[in-house]
C-alpha cells in the first residue's frame, strides 16, 4: 500500500528535479575530491621527530569507557615519560569536548574548538567515541582522519602460538567511509552512496606497506580488494599496489579478494603465510576486527592512525555503551589502548620505552596472568589491571 502511495504521488516532473539536484549534489563532491587529491600530491615533507623539537601528545578520553581506559593509558605515558616531560622535551596535553554529548550540541562530529586543539600537538592518544546510528552527525574518527590527512591506519595482530604474526595497512582517508554520509535519497525509494579512489591515496598507503614489509624482513603483501566487482575503484587500487610493489621485487605481491581472505583468516592451513596487508578503508576495517577476534578479542588490539604530520592512536574497539548500562564499565579491559600507546612510542622516536612496555605487558598478559581481565565482575577492574602493569614497569 505504501508503495502504490508513493508511486501516486511522484510525477515525471518531480523525478526530474531531483535528478537534477543529485547530479549538481555529485558535482560539487567531485569537484571537492579533484582538490583534495592535488592537495595530496603537493603536501610538505613529513615530520620528524627526531629534529629536536618538544613532541605534545594529546589526549582525549572520548565516550563510555573511553574515560575508564583512557586513565590507565594515561597513568603510563606519565611513568615511561616522566623525565622527558620533566625536561619539557615531551608534553601532554588534555583535551576536552570530544564526548557525543558536546558533539551533539553543537551539531559537529569534531567542534571547531576541539579540532584546533589537537591541531596544536603532534601526536593524539584517543578514547573510542561513539557514533549515532542514523542522523546527520558523522563519525569522529572519520573526521579527524580526513582533517589530519591520517591516510595509513596500521594494525599488528600476533598470536605466536598459532603462527600468526599479521600487520595490516588499511587506506584510511577514501573509500566508502569518504563521503560514506553525503549519499543521495531519492523519495525513500532509490539511495546511492559514494565511494573514492584516487592514485596519490593509493600510492602512499601501498609505499607505506612496501616499505614496512622491506624493513621488516618480510617477503608477502597480500593486496585486498573486490576488483572483480567494483571494477573503476577498487580496480585502480589493485593497479596502483601492483605498479608500487614493482618497485620491490624481493617481496611478493599477491592479490585476493575480500570474501576469501576473509576465509583464509580462519583457516589454520594457510593464514600463517600471510605478514602484510594492503586494503582499500572499508575492508580493512572488517577484516582487522577479524583478526582482532582471532588474537583474543577487539579488546586486545592497538591501532595507528598516521599521516605526514599528525598521527592518532587508538583502542580498535568502541564505546561499549551496553557495558556501561550494564554497570561493568570499571572492568572494561585497557590491553587495546595500551598496545596503541606502546605504537604511538614507536612513533615519536621512544623505542627503549615502547619496548619496555611490551615486555611488561607480556608478562601481565601472557607469562603471570597474577591480574586477569574478563570485561566483567567475574574479572579484574581496568584500574587493578594498571596498577599490576605500573608495578612491572617499576620492577624492570
């Protein structure tokens, strides 16, 4: 009956319209994407941040047990950089106003304030947000990935015992999560949503995963895609990896489709032979959930967010707003935002502190287990779990 009411009220006229409005709408994002792409290809050189200069490092709690996690992440980066922050060489620096609450408010995924703030550091150490379904308001982490131009979002995933040692290098700033929220409807009967490849996005992110896997010592990058299917976008992707990977010939390049290496992840036959991974956005956010799951659960995954200039460091999970109502939030499990500290260290230079807390975190995790985590009352509180892994530091 609905159907019969919509089809009554359309007219060729209306159709016309709209199609109208839809092609300027498709236009304009074009145009916008034309630039970003030429903006890409003139971008200043890189950071380093071994030029002497103080390295800030903002942080930013976020929602749920953003807060929770956040402290004990926090309690870390203050022990293992208490001298440097002493010194003035490192300085950390609160942020506020990234909650849904403020976003809301103010109808901003990322508000104008919060953005400049974390423009004036370096580096950014983050809490999971939370993202509304349905709406206008779009994902923080989507923003402030576009904004900062962090285009490689890197994830490890380890489990030795099983012969998994996997890195994946997801593309982060194009495909569908681009200008996922900025698709058409037309009358509630036709929705079209944008994906976008360009060949300067490709050829960084594929050279990032290139030049990982030659100083690594690894010897297979298994390049992902749906090139069978999305023929213009993820046919250029595959094209791109595979005219960069020419530059490497030590290393193999093997193309695979998403759906299979979706398989492949689970599939203790072969999963072992894969160490690095090339992915368009959108499939390297499934598959890295995936293998998060393999390695013990997203709680247990760190994240990197990196681009020429600014970098972002994450937990791979969410909010878990279920895990608040329920009352559970103090015995959220911190590994993830640890593991990503442990990567933005690696980042700025600090390899003897990255390293040093890797190893605590190995024996709190894997050798001792004296304080367990299971993400409920049955387990250890976030914060027990901090104060045993502060302990190992200050043991070693």
């Amino acid at each position: 009956m609905i159907e019969e009411l919509k089809k009554e009220t359309r007219t060729p006229e209306a159709d016309e319209e709209k199609i109208c409005g839809a092609v300027k709408h498709f236009e304009a994002l074009l145009r916008e994407q034309l630039k970003r792409r030429d903006d890409m290809a003139s971008a200043r050189p890189p950071r380093n941040f071994r030029d002497g200069r103080p390295v800030t490092i903002g942080v930013i709690d976020g929602d749920g047990i953003g807060p929770i996690i956040m402290r004990e992440a926090e309690r870390v980066l203050r022990f293992l950089l208490r001298d440097e922050m002493n010194a003035g060489t490192v300085i950390l620096r609160r942020i506020e106003g990234l909650t849904l609450e403020n976003r809301t408010a103010k109808g901003q995924a990322v508000p104008d304030d919060v953005l400049a703030a974390v423009k004036a550091c370096d580096v950014l150490l983050k809490g999971p947000t939370t993202t509304p379904k349905g709406g206008t308001l779009e994902s923080a982490n989507v923003v402030l990935r576009r904004s900062l131009d962090l285009f490689a979002n890197v994830r490890p995933v380890v489990v030795p015992e099983e012969g998994v040692d996997w890195i994946f290098f997801r593309e982060n700033t194009e495909g569908e999560y681009a200008l996922g929220s900025r698709g058409i409807a037309f009358d509630d009967i036709l929705t079209a949503d944008f994906k976008v490849t360009t060949d300067t996005g490709t050829r960084r992110i594929a050279r990032a995963a290139f030049e990982y896997a030659r100083q690594n010592g690894k010897k297979n990058v298994a390049i992902v895609t749906k090139a069978n299917i999305l023929k213009k976008t993820d046919g250029m992707f595959s094209r791109i990896a595979h005219e960069v990977a020419s530059q490497y010939p030590e290393i193999e390049a093997e193309d695979w489709y998403v759906d299979i290496m979706a398989a492949n992840l689970v599939n203790p036959a072969v999963r072992s032979k894969f160490q690095v991974f090339l992915l368009p956005n959108l499939y390297g956010d499934i598959l890295t959930d995936e293998a998060a799951q393999i390695q013990g659960g997203v709680g247990t995954a760190g994240s990197s967010n990196t681009g020429d200039h600014y970098a972002m460091f994450e937990a791979i999970h969410g909010s878990a707003p279920r895990k608040i109502a329920a009352g559970e939030g103090a015995y959220a499990n911190p590994a993830s935002i640890l593991r990503a500290t442990e990567m933005l260290l690696r980042h700025i230079g600090r390899i003897a502190e990255a390293d040093h807390l890797n190893r605590a975190m190995n024996v709190c995790l894997e050798e001792e287990r004296r304080v367990v985590v299971t993400g409920h009352a049955d387990g250890a509180t976030c914060e027990a779990f901090g104060d045993y892994l502060l302990e190992k530091l200050a043991a070693e």
